[in-house]
C-alpha cells in the first residue's frame, strides 16, 4: 500500500464528505432553495475516480452529482454559488444542485432526469471515436437509471459501435425509497445483464477503497487503450434522505439497524484510522489535509454567501444561442 | 456535409436501399460509413447521443421516417436539447437538427399520420421549422443544420414528391422568416407545409369570384414572423390560420389569438382557423373521406367569413378521387 496513493483518495473522500456535510449543515438556513442529493456514504466511488482519470476525459452525472463534480475536478466555489442561485455559480444559477458543469475540466453536465444524461455520455463518446482523440467518456448512474429504457438504448449503441464509454454504476440499492427487492428480480445481477449485452464487465465493493481503485483504475486504462465500452457496478449506501439535509431511518422505508451496519463499513473513516495507525508523522498530516479542506470548503460557502444574485431580466436569457 | 466535417448523418433507413424516402441516398458512398449510418431503433438514446456529440463539437442530422415513432425521445428532446443551452448558463449550445417525417393518407392511421408542431413549438429552446417548396426544404435544411439551436425539421410526406428549381451550393434560407407566396387585399391566409399547397389552390378559386388572398406560409413555426403576419392582417382585416395539425392547441390556434389581442382593432371580421378535428385520424379509406382540410373547406369558409354565398364550392372545388393521396402516381406503401 502506497502512502501517497491511499492519502490522496483520503483527500478526495474527505473533501467531498466536507463539501456533503456543510451543505447538510446550511441547508436548513434556507438559502439553497433548490433540491439537493447528497452522497454522504457513497464518497469511496468518486474518490477512485478522481484519482484515475485525466481532466481532459469527459464526464456526464446524475441528480446525486455533487460527488462526481468534485471529483472530475470542478470548481468548488462555482458548485456552492450554483446551489445558493448566485451569478458567479457554474450555470449562473439557472440549474442549481441538480445541473452542475465545468467545461474547464470537461464535466460536460449532469440531468435532474433518471438515465437522461447515459446516452449523453454516449454521444460525447462518439465524438471522441470520431475525431480520434485518446479521451474516454464516462457516465455515472444509480441502480434505478439501470431500469429506464434508455440505459438499455445507450449500451447496446456503446456495444454496436465500440464506443470509449465507462459506465460507472453506484449502487446505492434504493430508488428514493424503493429497495431493489421491489424494482428488480431477486438475485439478478446488474452487471451479468450488462455483460449478456456484449459489455466487458466489473463488480466493485465501494466499502473497499484499494480494490475499488483497482478496478476504476484498470477499467479507465482499459477504455482507453481499447476504445471499447465497460460498465463497473459499485455496491454503495446513502446515508442521508434521498433529497435532503437530514436523516429518514425512520419513516419507514428503512432500519436504523440496517445503516448503522452500512454506517460501520464507511471507507473514508476505515481509512483515516488503517492511516493513522501507519506513522505518527502520518496522523499530522491527515489532520492538516483535513484542516486545509475545513478552509477551503468554508471558504466556499463564504464566496457562495458573499456572491450577488442574477439580474432579474437575466431570467429571460439564453433560451437561444 | 461538404461545408463542414463536423457535420455527420443517421437514422434508422438513411443507409438502407430506400433511404429515407429517397432523401439520403448516396450520402454513405460520398462521405463515409462514420460520418453516415443507420441505428439501433432507440429513438430516445441516440437524441441523447446527438446532444452529446454536439457538447464536443459534432453537429448531428437525425432522420426519423415517422415522427410517431419520435415521441419516445420526448426526454431526451424537451428535458435536454431544449434545455442545456440556458440550463447551464449558456456556456454550450446543442447544434443538432432533427427531420421528423408527417403527413396524411394512404391509410396511415391514427400512429403514422400526426402533424405534432404544436407540440415542440410549446417548447422554449427548440425552433421548428416546416418548409414547403423544394427550395425552402433545401435553404432550410442547410440553416437548421448550421443553427446553434436545437432544430425539428418538420416535412410532410405530401411534399417529397414536389418538383421546383433548387439554386445549387451552400444555399440558406433564413430560420424565423415566413413568405409572402401570394399577395392579396382581401383576407390573409396564413399556412404552414403541406396547408399551403390547398390554400394555393383555394385562392385561385376565390379569385374566380372576386375574393383576393395573401398567403403567407410561414416557413418557421418558432421563432414565428409575427412582423409578417401583422402586417398582412392589418392590411387585409380578415385572418384565416390554417394547420395540418389538430385543433385544440394548435399553432392556428395561437396565431388567431396573438392576433386577436394585438391588431383587435385592424379586424373587420372575427378570425378563424381551419385545422384538423380532435379526433385520431383513422385508417379506412372510407373514415378518411371528407375528413382532411382542404380547398373547398378554404375556399367556404373564407367566403363565409366575407358574408358571400358558398353553395357552389363543392361543385368546382370537388374532392379528389382518390382523396387520400397527393396524387394519382402516389401507390404507396407509404
């Protein structure tokens, strides 16, 4: 295990459960008037993501998409203005928590829609193929994106036309508040069904952090070198509502019990204390890791707060180009 | 295609020997098998494919060869394409057109006959677009492809066969200007696509009793040339709005009402619409007779708008036989 490797997936982790937990912490406040998903629990995927791909890859997300912003390499300041409706944020407040993007890095969008943004992800793939650039395309998706039509539609092009595409599934194993036991036969596999559809295949642990950054590393590697498509499935859990600041253990889609045990596998604080225990030295740095990700995501919310509103009139811009 | 390197060509058909009635025959051979192809019948997945080619630069032709079979990209067209140029604060827009074929006839039913522009023009950040001369088709087409915009391009399978001049080259024709095809002092008539065509016809018999028209055939449904409809409804003081789509919420609809609450007073009779009956449009080819808007429906109503007797319409501007057809040479299958 490498010291640099795994304090740098601390750092993603970390950064993004910061980012998660102060909009937790000021949402209440009322001043980021729109929905927002947090991925509080589920920061192990994009962490090894953000650790294995290149900025100049493209990336398309989710409703839950904070994460994969973050990790794509987009701009802190501009998300947190973006959900506070500010001017300076990454769509000029006209798509707030739900539509982030960061040409700057190739975060080309994320959609409010279930699946909307996976034949996206597909298309800038063809892109890629046609001008014959060594980009990959990578798409995030839940386990409930995996039961639209269009996922289907979009692998089965991606297979067809040998498309550079990683589909990255975070199973997070409810839809809202639907489990899976509801919405998809009992033990049938995502991924086998992928596979059947003529895609070369993974299964990832998302509470394991080295293999999981074995399998995302070798998959982007794989893209790439091959140009042909591979859909990963990451087990995950959602710790907070599905929309929402605040915990929902108990209205009664779920136990108490059961995320606890979820709660009791979390990657980035197993990982914190697998580092700690390496050096003293090590157990300072991880405290000023933590203390320089305090400021910066502090410092967001200051610049986000500090920001001006749109212009009223800015309402009825850029319907057109 | 020859302008631009980024501009490539799919659908389900356009390589197949038929070609999309004929409209994309040879492009394959002249420009390649990556820049032209047919798809796998997911109409939803590859408008999200098109959008996100256009997010790196590639702008898309999409062919579909109904535009029944269309609405399942509904998402992808309203929530998307629409939507990500002003959703992500103008930073990228969606160049991609997509040609949507509509029509009538030939027992094409209640699933391969809807005439749905209402349906788009609703929608803020998609233009639309229904050409209907060969050489609007052509200047058009070069325009929406070349737009920042999503485009539909909405063309009537009655029209396919037209034959007119076409200029050659990168020939445009602007997007959001209607056309004056006839002048007249009497009452405007404003169509759209294939609505044209009978309203031409119906204006050569109301000249025949005193009765001047102006057409317009507005070419665009959105942006929609208000300054052209304005004017010549100022002019005229009489408005019929035609539309080959259904009546409830129809683009007829909506100009009798833009016009109504703007030139009110211009008006010396109330306005009217001709468009297609609530009512899905059947198959039999005896549920079709006397069911689509035509002349002689053009022609008795204006004449009723303008107080004169129209008993004697349906003795000259008689019903073809058959009627579910552009004409005699079309044999289908559709």
């Amino acid at each position: 295990m490498t010291d640099n490797l795994f304090t740098n997936l601390f750092r993603h982790m970390y950064r993004i459960r910061a980012v998660e937990e102060a909009i937790a912490h000021h949402y209440p406040e009322g001043n980021m008037r729109c929905p927002v998903h947090l991925s509080i629990g589920q920061e192990s995927i994009p962490a090894v993501f953000a650790q294995s791909i290149d900025s100049t890859d493209f990336a398309v997300s989710t409703h839950r998409g904070h994460a994969h912003y973050l990790a794509k390499g987009g701009n802190l300041n501009a998300m947190i203005a973006e959900i506070y409706g500010k001017s300076s944020g990454c769509a000029k407040g006209k798509g707030g928590s739900m539509h982030l993007i960061d040409l700057a890095v190739n975060f080309m969008g994320t959609s409010a829609i279930v699946g909307n943004s996976i034949p996206i992800g597909v298309g800038l793939a063809l892109s890629v193929q046609l001008k014959g650039t060594n980009q990959i395309s990578c798409v995030f998706l839940g386990d409930g994106a995996t039961e639209e039509g269009v996922f289907y539609e979009s692998v089965n092009f991606a297979a067809v036309r040998k498309l550079p595409v990683l589909f990255i599934c975070e199973n997070n194993l409810y839809s809202v508040y639907s489990p899976l036991s509801v919405r998809q036969p009992k033990g049938r596999s995502i991924a086998k069904m992928v596979e059947a559809m003529g895609l070369e295949v993974a299964v990832g642990n998302g509470h394991n952090i080295a293999s999981s950054h074995e399998i995302m590393k070798n998959a982007v590697d794989k893209v790439r070198k091959t140009g042909e498509p591979i859909f990963l499935e990451f087990t995950t859990y959602r710790w907070r509502e599905h929309c929402g600041h605040d915990f929902d253990n108990d209205i009664g889609y779920r136990t108490q019990e059961e995320f606890l045990e979820w709660q009791a596998k979390d990657p980035l604080n197993n990982l914190e204390r697998e580092l700690q225990r390496t050096s003293s030295q090590m157990a300072t740095s991880l405290e000023k890791i933590k203390s320089e990700i305090d400021l910066e995501v502090k410092k967001a919310f200051d610049f986000a707060e500090e920001s001006l509103f749109p212009a009223q009139s800015d309402a009825y811009d850029g319907v057109y180009a | 295609m020859e302008v631009d390197e980024s501009v490539i060509c799919y659908g389900l058909g356009v390589t197949d020997p038929k070609s999309a009635f004929g409209t994309t025959a040879n492009l394959e051979k002249r420009f390649g098998s990556e820049r032209v192809f047919d798809m796998p019948t997911s109409e939803n997945a590859m408008t999200g494919v098109a959008i996100g080619a256009a997010l790196n630069g590639v702008k898309s032709v999409m062919t579909h060869q109904r535009i029944d079979f269309f609405l399942l990209a509904m998402d992808q067209l309203v929530n998307s394409a629409a939507k990500w140029h002003y959703m992500f604060g103008s930073q990228i827009s969606i160049p991609i057109t997509i040609r949507l074929i509509i029509g009538r006839g030939w027992g094409q039913g209640p699933t391969h006959s809807q005439n749905l522009q209402a349906w788009f023009a609703h929608i803020p950040g998609l233009k639309v677009v229904m050409p209907t001369t060969p050489e609007d088709a052509k200047g058009l087409l070069i325009s929406s492809i070349f737009d920042p915009n999503p485009v539909v391009f909405l063309e009537h399978r009655w029209l396919h066969n037209t034959i007119g001049e076409v200029p050659g080259g990168d020939f445009r024709v602007p997007i959001g200007k209607a056309k004056v095809v006839r002048t007249g002092a009497d009452v405007t008539i404003v169509s759209m696509s294939y609505m044209t065509i009978e309203a031409l016809h119906a204006a050569d018999y109301l000249a025949t009793q005193g009765i001047s028209c102006e057409i317009i055939d507005l070419r665009t449904i959105k942006p929609l040339d208000w300054d052209t409809v304005m004017y010549s409804v100022a002019k005229t003081g009489c408005l019929l709005a035609l539309d080959s789509g259904f009546t409830t919420g129809s683009v007829a609809g909506e100009i009798v009402a833009r016009v109504a609450i703007e030139v009110f007073d211009k008006l010396k009779v109330p306005p009217a619409r001709l468009a297609m009956p609530d009512v899905p449009e059947p198959t039999s080819y005896a549920l079709t007779k006397g069911f689509y808007v035509r002349a002689a429906d053009i022609a008795k109503k204006i004449m009723e708008m303008l107080g004169k007797d129209f008993s004697e319409v349906n003795n000259t501007l008689l019903e073809p036989t058959p009627h579910d057809v552009p004409g005699n040479w079309f044999k289908g299958p559709f």
